[in-house]
C-alpha cells in the first residue's frame, strides 16, 4: 500500500507544480501550501477507501483510476479556493487546472461502462448539491455528501458493485467525520446546537452492523478509521473548553 500512497503524493506534486506559479507574496504562498496539503494527506485517505483493490501487485487499471481520482480530488481543492478565497492566484490556479482536469475525466470515461460513468455523474451531483446547502446552513450531515467525489475510487474500482452499494453509506460517513475533523480545527464548532448535531451524528457512525459489514467486505481500516476519527471527536465534542 506504502507504495501507491507515494505514487500518488508524486504525481499529485508533480501536478501542482504545473498549476501554481510560485511567488513570494502571501497569497501565493497560502495558496500553495492548501495545495501541498492535498498531495500529503490526500493520497494516504485515497488508499483507505481503495483498501480491497490493494493487494500486491496493484494492478495497472487500479493505479491509473487511483491516479484519476487523486486528480478529481485535487481539482475539487483548486475550485473550492477559487470559490472560497476569490484571490487572483486561485483564479489562475482554476484555470490552469483545466487540462489536467479534461483529461482525466475523459480517460476514466474511456475505462469504465457506462452505467458506472452516469453512477460518477451522480456522485458529482449529490457533491454540489451538499456543497450549495451546507454554504447556507453548517450541518453534519451534509459533511460526507459534499466531498462525495472521493467515493468515486471505490465506484470506479469495484464499477458499482454490490459490496460497494452496501459499504457506501459506512464509508461517506468516515468522509463525513474526516470532513468534522477539518471543521473543528477551522473553528467551525462554536455553535451548541451544531456540536449538538455532530455529537448524534458521530453516534450514529458508530452502528455496529455498519462497521461489521466494511470489515467483512474489505474495507478494515476504513471501519478502524471511524472508530477513532469517532472517538477523537467525541472527546474533543464533550469538553466545554473544546471551543
């Protein structure tokens, strides 16, 4: 698994190396390292959820999907900052992401049938839609949703298999809690209320035939991974000085 994950930290690099201009002005810099951060961290959580795809040796077709989906994730980063930040080095970021992005999206509709190609559309929907109602109100919920685009490894992998239709919900909330995580450290949690509803949703992701049925059908770590993503939540969720 080690050495997919730094296939992916190297290619994911060396595409941003394309992308952003370096500068010496803080934006830039900024931009950059929200950047870097996707090709360190990205790629070790992108293995997580392609776990029963990675026995050795990793097939050419795995990597390459592997590869594509790296890349999804990596443009979803760039428009996010373009959205977000509205500085001029995100915008020119977005636009230079446009290649890379048409060829992967074109090359991974060239791999798959085409019911698994219109299953992907559908993630990128359900992606943005989240996206546009979590804008408007912060809500646990919609923390998995709206980074369902990196459920497109196993969609693609598995090409929309029963397994994965059964393990989709348990992995989306392991997303969720991740996203939770990002959430907390950014502040987002002063509310009480929205604790609140973290709280019960944190809960929920702990049902143990859900953690039973990813364990069973491959995904192993992805199920150890809720538990303690759960788990450091709730900790940090049940301290009043947490905020």
């Amino acid at each position: 698994m080690q050495d997919i994950v730094s296939r992916l930290e190297q290619q994911l690099s060396q595409d941003i190396s394309r992308i952003h201009q370096p500068d010496s002005n803080s934006a830039a810099r900024h931009a950059a390292q929200r950047l870097q951060a996707v090709a360190e961290h990205a790629p070790a959580f992108l293995a997580v959820l392609a776990e029963p795809w990675l026995d050795c040796p990793v097939s050419e077709r795995t990597e390459q999907l592997l590869l594509d989906c790296a890349r999804i994730h990596l443009y979803a980063r760039i428009l996010d900052d373009a959205l977000d930040e509205g500085l001029t080095v995100c915008r020119q970021n977005l636009l230079r992401a446009q290649p890379m992005f048409w060829q992967t999206v074109q090359r991974i509709g060239a791999r798959v049938p085409t019911r698994v190609a219109q299953e992907a559309e559908q993630l990128i929907q359900e992606t943005v839609s989240a996206v546009l109602h979590d804008d408007l109100r912060g809500d646990p919920q919609y923390w998995g949703p709206k980074n369902h685009h990196l459920l497109l490894v196993p969609l693609l992998l598995s090409e929309n298999s029963a397994a994965y239709q059964a393990c989709r919900s348990g992995l989306s909330n392991l997303i969720a809690l991740v996203q939770a995580g990002d959430e907390w450290k950014q502040g987002v949690l002063t509310d009480v209320s929205l604790r609140a509803e973290l709280l019960d949703f944190v809960t929920q992701c702990l049902d143990p035939e859900q953690l039973a049925t990813l364990s069973r059908l491959g995904w192993q770590g992805a199920a150890e991974r809720i538990v303690w993503n759960a788990d450091q939540l709730i900790s940090v969720l049940s301290e009043p000085s947490c905020v």
